[in-house]
C-alpha cells in the first residue's frame, strides 16, 4: 500500500465514526472513537466522541501503522 493509497481510503471514511489505536512513544497505547472531519493533503483532522477534543495526524502514521483504524458497525 502506498500513502496515496491511504489517503483515498481517509478520505473515504470522512463523517464516519471509527476506532482508532495510537501506538506511541516508550509503548504508550491510546485507544479511542472518533470521526473524521476534515482531510487536508499531509494531514487529516478527527473529532473525539467522548470530547470536543480535535487531533491530527500524518497519512505516513497510518502507512506505518503507528495509527490503526477500525470501522465501528
């Protein structure tokens, strides 16, 4: 797979609600649902559920699987 790859597929998912797995520094997992709200050409944006908390992250996070997505049925 390559970053245009995934950036077709982001994009794909805006609106939806996911669940997101963040593998970190120094084995730091952060697990949350969240919704894709906005999609830019280096970065994409995600609203938190349980928030009004935004995050970013890097098309190259999910490529390397820093950033692991799973679609909530």
């Amino acid at each position: 797979m390559n970053i245009e790859k995934v950036k077709i597929k982001i994009d794909s998912y805006k609106g939806q609600t996911l669940q997101f797995r963040f593998n970190g520094s120094r084995n730091q997992v952060e697990e949350f649902s969240a919704t894709i709200i906005d999609t830019y050409p280096s970065i994409f944006l995600v609203k938190l559920e349980d928030s009004s908390q935004v995050k970013s992250f890097s098309y190259s996070d999910v490529l390397i699987k820093k950033l692991v997505l799973t679609v909530v049925a």
